[in-house]
C-alpha cells in the first residue's frame, strides 16, 4: 500500500467511532447477539416474530417465549426472545465487533424481572433449599436420528451452565436450541436451580439413548414443586412448548411410547415455611390498607396447600375466607388471607397523572391468570387495551409485552433491543400528547415500519393489517402489519423533466478484452449523454485519465454527445487501496481542495458533466475495508455542494445511486437529488453468485441460491417506490438497464420454476468468450450464443424463457441460466422511462451491447430500421419528448419516428385528460343538480307544447257545456268551447302507448315525469273592469298532462361515470399501438393509427375542456349564465357519449335530455353538430367507435385501423369535425399535418 494511501487508512480508522461498529442490525445477522453482549435479563435479548427464524443460526441458542401463545396456531403471534449462548470456551465462529466493544459479563440471571415502572424487585431470599431423594421419571417418543447427540448435548450443557450460575428465585422457563434440536425447561419456583441444572446436564448425559422426542419430570400435584426438562430432535418447538405448558399447570406428560426411571435423585427444595406469604406487589397493593397476612395460589394448590404454607389449619384457612365452596374454586395467582381481616385492595387503579395500571406480560400468564393476580377479569383487560400499542387480544399475549389492567392513558410498549424504528426502538422517549406512537422512530428513507419494529420496502413491511383488536401497533395473524410509511407505489411522479436523458455508460477498459471491442467514435449515434467510465482519484484528490489516455482523448473529441466522466466505481470504491480515497476526500480537511481539482479537470477538457460513483458511503459490511462511517453520506453531500457551486451553470453534476435500502440508506438522497441534475439508479444487480448462502436475500430461499433475475422486474419497482418515498421525484432518477447477464449454473438440469437453485458457493457459470467472468456475460455474448445454437454440430442448445414477473431468461444446454433483458423487454423500459415523468435511462454499457473492432462495426447496418430482427436497435431517439401536438406538428424527424412520437404525444394527452377529469370531476354532483333543475324547469313548458301540437290526439275529451258530456276528439271539443269563459273539460288517455313514445321521440320526456291532474285557467274582474264588459274567468282541464310530482332527470354525472372504463381502454389501445411501433412490430403505415387514435383523444379532451368551463361558469342569477351553463355541460357529456357502451342505462337517459333541450333551442352550434354525431348510432363517428371500444371491436390491427381510417377521412372529409368543437377542430387539423409527414 502507497504510503499516502496508509495515511488515509488511519485518518478513516478515526473516522469511525466505537458506537458504529458496535451496531447489530438483526435483519441481516443470521443470530442473535450473545448472551454475554445483551446480558442476563431476556428483555435485552434479539426479539425474533417468526420461529423459522431461529433455524438461520448454527449456533447453540438460548430462548424463552410465552408458554400459552402456541407457535403453531395460526391465529396466534408470537415474540421470541433470544441470544447466542456462549461460555468462556466456546469459540466456534468469529464473534460480533461487540464482543471486542462490551466488557463481558458472566451469564447469570440474578437480577430482578421488573414488569416496568413502579414495580419492585424480590424483597425475600429464595430460602435455604434441602435435599431429598426423589424419583424422576424419564419418558421417550419415537427413535431419534443418530446425528442428533452432539445438539442435544450442547443444548442441555448451556441451559445446565445457565441455571447453575442462577440465583434467580421463582419458576423458570427457558429453551435452547442447537442444530434441529430444542430442549426446552420448566422449574417450580421452590425447585432449586442448581439441582434442576443436574437434572437438565443428566438428560443431555443419556443423548445416546435418547428418542426422538424424550423429557424427565418431577411429577407432583403442586405447582412450586413440579420440574421437567424436555428435549425434541426434530424441531417440534410447538411440542416442546405445549408439554412446559403442561408441567406449568402442575399435570405430568402422558401418552409417550416408553418409560423409565431415575431413582434416588438428591433434589433441592425449598421448604413451603420459607415461602413468604407476603409475595411481591407493586407498591399501591402493599399498603396500609392489608388487614390480614395473604398468599398467592400456585399451581396446584389446594387448601391443604394453602393452609399447610399459612401455617394454619384447614378450617382456619376456610374461616379466613368465608366464600361459597371456597376450596372448590381456587384460581391459579388468587390471592387468600391467613389470618383474620380482609385483604387488600389490588384491583388495578388509574394513576394521578392519569395513566393507567400497567402490567408486563411474563412467560407463563394468561389474561386470566393475570386477572386472578390483579382482582380483575378478563373482559375488563380486553376492554381498557384497545388503545394499548400491540394489543392483539388475550389469545395473542407475548412475553416482554406491556398492557394495562384500569382505564386511563397506555403505557408505552416496552422497548425491544433490535427494533430500529417505531416506539419500540431503545431510548424512545414518552412523546407529547396528540402524538401518534407509529410516527415516532421512522425509517431512513421514509421506508415501511411495521409492528416489530424492523424496516424494509417489500409488501411484507408496507401492508397495513391491524389485528381485530384495531389497537395500534398490532398486525393480523402470519403478517407483519406496517405502522408508519405504509405502500410500495411509486411516488413523487407529478412533473416531468426538463431534458428526457438516454445515457450509456462506456467501459474505457473494454479493449483489455480479447474481443467485445468499442472505441467512444462508435457508440451509438441516439446516446446523447454518454459516462465515461471511469477517471480516476489519485491520494492528492486530482484526476488521472492516464490509463487509458488513447480513450480519454477520443471521448473528448465526441461532437454529437454531452461527455459526462464518471470517477469511482465498485473496485475504486471497495478495493483497500484506493477505498480511503472518497471517504477521506468528502472531509473538512480535503473537501474543498477535492471539488476544486474535479471542476478544474472539467473545465480543461471542456467537458459536459462530471459523475460520482462512490459505492458506499456509511456502508458497515463491505468485505475487505474498515466499515463505513454514518456520517459518510452527509460529507458527501457538502463536497457535491460545493462542487455544484463551482461548475459552470450549463454543465451537469450527477450522482450513482444503489437500488438496495440497506446500502441508499446510507445516502441523504433527498437533499442530493436537490443539488444534483440527475440521480444513476441502479436497477440492476439485484441477483448474483454472491446470493448463494444468504439467508435474508431470497424470500424462502433459506440457502439463498434460488434463481433470481438480476433486473427483477417487481424489485425494481419496489426500488423505485423507495427512492421516490424517499423525496427523490422522477423527475432526478435516471433508471438503469442492464445490457449484460447474470448467469448461475442449475443445481438440477432443465429444472422451472421459483424453486429452482443454483451451485455455488463459486460460479459454476460459462465464462463469456469476450468478459471471460463466470456470472457475468454481455448482451453480444448471449446473442452469439443464441445465433450458435441455431447452427448443426454446434453442441448448444437454447431455451428462451420468462419468469413469472415477466423477465427474460436464457437457458443454455438445459445448465446455464441466464437473466438478461432480451431486446424487448429492454425496449419496454426505455419506453416506461424516457415517459411517466422519469428524467430518463442509463445504460451499463453501451460497450456490452455492440463488437466493434478494427475500425468497424459488426452491424453495418445500424441505421437502419429492419422489423423483422428482434436484435434490430431503432434508429429514433427515445428520449425525445413533446409537450404537445403542436410542438410535434413544427418538428422534422424520419416518417416512422414521427408516427411513434405521435402516439407518444396522444398518451400523454390520455394521461392529461384523465388527470383532468379526476381533478374536474370533483365537486361536479353540486354543479349537475342545477342542470337537474333546469330540467324539471322545462317538463311543463315541454308538455304544453307537446299538447299544443297535436299531443291531444292521444286523448278523448268531454264537457258538460258540450253535447251532454258525449266523448268526442278533443280537437272538437275545444273548439266548441272556445268562446266560453268557464267550463270543465275532461281528457281520458285513449293510446297510452303512443302517447309516451312520441312524447319522449319529440320531446325526450318519458312517462315517470307524467302525471295526470287538473290544471285551473282563471281571473277576476275588478268592479271598474265589470263595468267595460269584464267577464270573469274559469276554465279547468281535467286529465292534462302535468310535471310528476317525484322527478329524477338522469344525472348527466352518471353518463361520464359509465365512461371512465373506456377512456382507461383508450389510452391501453394507444400505449399498445405506441409499444408495437416502438418495437418495430406494427407492420402497417403509421398515419392510420395516428388518425384513429387521435379523434378519440381530441373528443376527450373536449369533453373535459367543457367539464373545466362548467365548473368555472357555475350557479349565478343571471339567465345568460345559466343558459352558458347549461349548453357547456351539454356539450361535456355529448363529447364522452361514443366512450360508453351500449345499452348503457345513463345512455338511454340522456337521448330524452338531449331532445328536451334541442326543443328549448339551448344547444350552441358546435354541440349541436355533437348531438347531430352522436343521436345516429350508424354515423361515421358513432361507427368508428363501435369498431375501436364498442362491446366487440375490431382486434387492434393494422388491417382494422385501416377500415377505420377510412370513417376518419369521411368524418374529416365532411367538415363536422371542425365544427364540433374547438379542441376537436384544432387537433384533428394537427394531426392531419402530422399525419402527411408520416406519409413521406
């Protein structure tokens, strides 16, 4: 090592503080910390949620859990306290940096087991134990595996070490585990520990006799005095845990398949007159208000117990208690006097400041034990808890958990060890009221938090699932339940970028190769950013290109392309060397000098850009270096501020990013997205070799080595979830696409499916004949191996193949798997990220993709454009984008191109319009009810003029001034009546049938609005007007057709409703189109998918644009207004009628409304086109519709867009487009413009 570069190896070394390296994270270790780090009290201990994941360990384990909450019931959770046993010889792995940072204690369990605060330790010694000869009986079941001596014996020799060194007084329970084997104890709490640690060591001492299942009890009837010790060696830790359960209620083991006994064993108890019959309180219970010494009832117990420890008789017991069949009703915990008086009060109260009773559960309670102990019941704990963080239930109660037992404010959970976020993490503090407990403690990078504490970005951690109970902090049965920061959907995706960025990264190494040659004159002509890879730092902080200078000097000479050099690297960044480098570069001491010497460099070459590829700041795990330091990445934030402040304004500052949270977290990439231009995400990598082994990177994988692609397409949008929860808009993240493989040899040949696992721990993959690395093969190399196999005699064999996310895999000679993205696929990404508001893609390497050599290229024809070669690369530029197709319509680009920049455009009007009738719709139902009342408004006029123009003639008429009350027409009738001034006439409803048709054909009112009443024509004459011949009036028509008293118009709202569905296929059918074109595989001319696409579209956004002006005209008093209104929602909901299906209700409904306000003469000229379009089903418009969205349209298909082409060029050809309106008219003239350039 250079000698600067020892220098920075100490200056790191200082760097990094004791509490750094100190730090466990137990999601990534596969054990928990030794009992020697976390100490003696199991509160200390790893807490684990899931009993599989005690299997990840190859270390003996100590553990302990609640004996009532059975790990196999699936309604059940569990908590699982534990640590690594470890005595001063046992040296069988390399410990945890703790070991050399804590001062080791000696494993005892002598301190007190606090319920929390205001709870006392033990005030009484265990007492003087005496030994007596005892018989233990010795039970087996089954026949154990061979292999497991070595496990039982090292189990049951570190819970003998553990209970020997005890001076812990009360029962026990404790479990340890070893290889499959778990031995699990139970102790009476007058047992004493050192004799049931002989006990345990003597069962360990007969592992060779031992069945699959074998235990020894002490079998009494009385609780205090029972112990067993069992030991299982198939991992049945639910077996292990029910017979603890069993000896903790004082009833011996039963049903085993042979017995024996071990006699005259010297057993030590403690004699009951040493059992205090004062036990330990909290100090409300023990107060002056105890009349009478008292006791507790164990396990067991019966009254002769009981009297026998009060040192009373019997009857004096019975007296003391004077309670119905008092004996026959005794309850585990109950307390009972020993002398005359009453006891105390121990029903649990609230606190002064409000808070309540809390209590924390032990490993052997159930709320009705601990209702017992606390003169409570059950149904009052379950009915004070639904606040109390974790309360799942009584059925879901674990060990460590803290509840309460009165009404008032919960107590805060207890904290766990290893929790890292949430309220739970050690030394959170009590937060101010109105506080959500969820929101304390949250993860780095806003990622998901769930119930226990541990932070992760998979569905997993970010499903909120909360448990019956609806208390915080819980989780349903078999989840994880999230708290804080729920969600895996991507975020942060409103705006777009500036500039759309296609960049490739270019390996200057790539001609150290013995073939996979690139020189920077033939990277491809679409690239327009392009990453050098990579400059290096030398230990003065300036940068050398000296390595590959020829390179270096042709990159710069690059006229089409911006020329961004990255330094840093995997190697740079990892390698002993050369490590210390940026972590001691970022530093007050260098920072300065550091971003000068790299903006210097830049402005020398006239460069575009500079990029930073350190890999990782703050990262604790890298094999080969000191771990990372936390405050690495704000350093690293400072030297790119002041690197952004020294750069010229047009030249760009860039960043690499990982796509792991274990390794971002480390970034504060929130606040680097804001001085950096774009962010390098790398979305690759996600698999590889290094995979095999590692139990947490495969989700049931326990070896790690299942199949995996290395560009997964969920985890990648996991990934991308995370950084944009992260603060990190779209807008900043340039998202990676591999052009190289990860390959794995199988485990089993021609083995499918998520199951199948690879060899390992070393690569047994084919080396590349270019890379020449085992698990890494370049694009070129896969293509050649494919175009091989097509080739006689070759000896290789292919299979293509997707998983079930969708990624492309090869499989060579049914051995060699291989994850890559298969043009396509790649295809598919450039096209989702150089759109939906990404800033862009970013290639690893462009080099990996093409073979160019001597000066040439091995595709000639790279230019060229050929729809028949799945390896063909489009000569378009993806990363152009257009706001609009008015910014389209001024641009000059090849013919194909601009079809698909054209249906590129109309997506994102889609997106738009979607967007818009979302944030429209809003608030609409209000401004529709005026449309309804204008509606109702209209029936009377409507049916006045219905009648008034021959509706009568569905009708007979009679009068009693006419013909004696004869039936006759009523044309008749009212004109023999016309001169009276007062009669009654009556119409009878002759054709009811025909009435409501042709009332609703001509005036769109149906026979729901109708009802049939009298209407009264009348006035007075004053006695001036009598005295001029005045008459008065009187005329009643019986039987006239008036407004229904209950009249409900169709919501126009509803019609819009019906047509999201089809607005959503609208843009399914253009992004497909657009995917097709992009992939060279739509085979017909572009301007037909132009033209019928883009009417749909344009009708849309006209639908919206009046939706927007009806929102903006609103309820006013002015009839004018109104009348706006009214004809801007009319015109809203005809421009989406050819979006809704038929035999739509809310269709059908709006014809009649239509023709109502036709006949008011309230539709404008461009609606009334609209109108004239949409009321004829077999109209062009209406036809092309049918054929694109209708209940079977025609498949999407060149042949089909062509037929509805033609409809387009008939509707254009017509003019009615442009008189439909103004949004209509102008982009149906853009597109024609657009669409003559496609031709060319």
């Amino acid at each position: 090592m250079a000698m600067a570069a020892i220098v920075q190896a100490f200056a790191l070394a200082a760097l990094v503080s004791p509490s750094t390296a100190s730090t466990f994270y137990s999601a990534l270790s596969p054990c928990p910390l030794p009992c020697s780090v976390s100490g003696p009290d199991p509160a200390n201990w790893t807490h684990y949620h899931d009993v599989g994941r005690l299997s990840f360990c190859d270390e003996t384990t100590l553990f302990d859990l609640n004996l009532h909450n059975p790990v196999d019931d699936p309604e059940s959770s569990v908590t699982i306290r534990a640590c690594v046993a470890d005595s001063g010889a046992s040296k069988s792995r390399k410990r945890l940096a703790e070991r050399e940072l804590v001062a080791r204690q000696k494993l005892s369990f002598n301190q007190s087991d606090e319920a929390g605060p205001g709870a006392k330790a033990l005030t009484s010694s265990c007492g003087k134990a005496v030994e007596k000869k005892q018989k233990v009986q010795l039970v087996h079941w089954g026949t154990a595996r061979g292999d497991s001596v070595a496990d039982i014996t090292a189990s049951t020799a570190q819970l003998s070490r553990v209970l020997a060194e005890s001076k812990e007084c009360g029962d026990e329970v404790l479990f340890a585990r070893s290889g499959n084997t778990i031995v699990g104890t139970y102790i009476g709490s007058t047992v004493s520990k050192s004799s049931a640690a002989k006990l345990v060591a003597k069962l360990g001492e007969q592992a060779k006799s031992a069945g699959a299942r074998s235990a020894a009890q002490l079998c009494t009837s009385f609780g205090p005095t029972m112990f067993g010790v069992v030991a299982d060696t198939t991992g049945d830790l639910a077996a292990v845990q029910r017979n603890l359960a069993t000896w903790s209620n004082a009833t011996c083991l039963t049903g085993f398949d042979k017995q024996s006994t071990w006699g005259d064993v010297a057993i030590g108890t403690i004699p009951l007159a040493d059992v205090s019959v004062t036990p330990n309180g909290d100090g409300r219970s023990l107060d002056a208000r105890a009349t009478c010494k008292y006791t507790q009832v164990k396990a067991g117990d019966g009254c002769w117990a009981l009297a026998k420890r009060c040192g009373i008789s019997e009857k004096d017991l019975q007296k003391y208690n004077p309670k119905d069949k008092f004996c026959d009703n005794l309850l585990r915990d109950q307390y009972v006097c020993c002398s005359a008086g009453s006891l105390p009060d121990f029903s649990p109260q609230p606190g002064a400041d409000g808070s309540c009773a809390a209590y924390q559960i032990k490993k052997d309670d159930t709320c009705a034990t601990v209702a017992a102990a606390h003169r409570t019941d059950v149904k009052r704990i379950e009915s004070v808890n639904d606040k109390t963080w974790g309360w799942a239930g009584c059925r879901r109660l674990m060990v460590g958990q803290k509840i309460c037992l009165s009404k008032g404010e919960p107590p805060m959970p207890a904290e766990v060890p290893n929790a890292v976020c949430g309220p739970q993490k050690p030394g959170t503090k009590k937060p101010p009221k109105g506080t959500k407990l969820a929101d304390l403690n949250p993860c780095p990078l806003n990622a998901c938090c769930n119930v226990w504490g541990q932070c992760g970005i998979t569905p997993d951690f970010c499903t909120p699932s909360p448990a019956d109970t609806h208390a915080p902090g819980t989780a349903k049965p078999g989840t994880n339940g999230c708290v804080s920061h729920c969600g895996t959907d991507i975020t942060n995706n409103k705006t777009g970028p500036a500039v759309s960025r296609q960049i490739a990264y270019f390996e200057a190494w790539n001609h150290n190769r013995k073939c996979l040659w690139m020189s920077p004159s033939n990277i491809p002509e679409y690239y327009k950013d392009v990453h050098y890879a990579f400059a290096n730092i030398t230990h003065d902080y300036k940068a050398d290109v000296a390595q590959y200078k020829k390179m270096f000097d042709e990159f710069v000479k690059l006229k089409t392309k911006r020329r961004i050099v990255s330094f840093g690297g995997w190697s740079f960044s990892t390698e002993a060397d050369t490590a210390p480098i940026f972590r001691v570069g970022v530093t007050d001491a260098q920072r300065q000098l550091f971003a000068t010497n790299v903006v210097e460099f830049l402005k020398k070459y006239n460069l575009d850009g500079l990029d930073f590829d350190w890999e990782y700041p703050g990262a604790p795990d890298i094999p080969g270096i000191p771990p990372g330091d936390p405050g690495d990445g704000q350093r690293y934030l400072s030297f790119l501020k002041l690197v952004r402040k020294a750069l010229p304004k047009d030249k760009s500052l860039s960043i690499a990013a990982p796509a792991s949270y274990w390794y971002l977290k480390g970034f504060p990439i929130k606040d680097i997205a804001e001085v950096v231009d774009y962010i390098v995400y790398m979305t690759y990598d996600l698999h590889g070799q290094w995979d095999h082994g590692n139990k947490f990177v495969n989700e049931g994988c326990p070896n790690g080595n299942c199949l995996r692609s290395h560009v997964n397409t969920t985890e990648t949008n996991y990934a991308l979830a995370m950084i944009t929860k992260a603060g990190v808009p779209t807008n900043k993240i340039t998202v990676g696409l591999a052009r190289y493989g990860r390959s794995f040899e199988m485990s089993k040949a021609g083995c499918t499916g998520p199951e199948c696992t690879f060899t390992g721990p070393k690569s047994g993959a084919w080396a590349g004949q270019c890379t020449d690395t085992r698990g890494y093969i370049s694009n070129w190399e896969i293509r050649q191996l494919i175009a091989k196999a097509d080739n006689p005699g070759s000896g290789i064999k292919v299979k293509q193949m997707e998983t079930k996310e969708g990624d492309d895999v090869v499989v060579f000679n049914d051995k060699q798997w291989v994850s890559w993205l298969g043009n396509n696929k790649f295809l598919e990404r450039l096209f989702k990220f150089n759109n939906e508001n990404w800033a862009g893609t970013v290639e690893w390497a462009a080099d990996l993709n093409w073979n160019s050599y001597e000066g040439g290229n091995d595709n000639p024809d790279e230019g060229s454009w050929d729809e028949d070669d799945d390896d063909a690369e489009p000569v378009c530029d993806f990363s152009l984008t257009f706001d609009s197709l008015d910014a389209l319509a001024k641009a000059d680009h090849p013919n194909y191109c601009m079809g698909i920049y054209a249906l590129a455009t109309l997506s994102k009007d889609v997106d738009g319009a979607l967007a818009d009738y979302k944030d429209v719709n809003n608030g609409y139902d209000g401004l529709f009810g005026y449309y309804v009342k204008y509606i109702k408004n209209l029936i009377p006029v409507a049916l006045d003029d219905f009648m008034s123009k021959g509706g009568s003639k569905y009708f007979d008429c009679s009068s009693n001034q006419y013909d004696g009350n004869k039936t006759h027409s009523c044309a008749e009738v009212a004109k023999a009546l016309r001169d009276y001034t007062m009669f009654d006439m009556y119409y009878s409803l002759r054709d009811d049938k025909g009435f409501y048709k042709d009332l609703a054909d001509s005036h769109g009112i149906i026979a729901d609005w109708v009802k049939l009443g009298k209407v009264t024509q009348g006035s007075h004459c004053t006695p001036d007007s009598e005295q001029d011949g005045c008459e008065d009036l009187r005329r009643v028509y019986h039987g006239w057709p008036l407004k229904a008293d209950k009249v409900e118009p169709p919501n126009p709202k509803d019609l819009v409703t019906e047509a999201g569905p089809n607005m959503d296929e609208l843009k399914d059918k253009v992004d497909a189109t657009w995917m097709d074109m992009m992939l060279g595989q739509w085979d017909g001319p572009a301007n037909d998918a132009v033209q019928v696409l883009g009417i749909p579209v344009a009708m849309l956004k006209q639908a919206i644009e009046s939706m927007r002006e009806v929102k903006k005209i609103g309820e006013t008093e002015k009839q004018e207004e109104q009348k706006n209104l009214i004809i801007t929602i009319v015109s809203a909901v005809l421009a989406v009628v050819p979006f809704v299906g038929e035999g739509s209700a809310a269709l059908a409904g709006m014809a009649t409304l239509g023709r109502m306000i036709a006949f008011a003469g309230e539709i404008a000229n461009g609606a009334l086109t609209l109108y004239e379009v949409v009321d004829d089903p077999s109209s062009a418009p209406m036809a092309m519709f049918g054929m694109l969205l209708g209940a079977a349209p025609l498949p999407r298909t060149p042949g089909s867009f062509g037929k509805m082409g033609k409809l387009e060029a008939e509707i254009s050809d017509s003019g009615k487009l442009a008189k439909m309106g103004d949004v209509i008219a102008k982009d149906s003239g853009l597109l024609k413009k657009i669409v003559n350039q496609c031709k060319k």
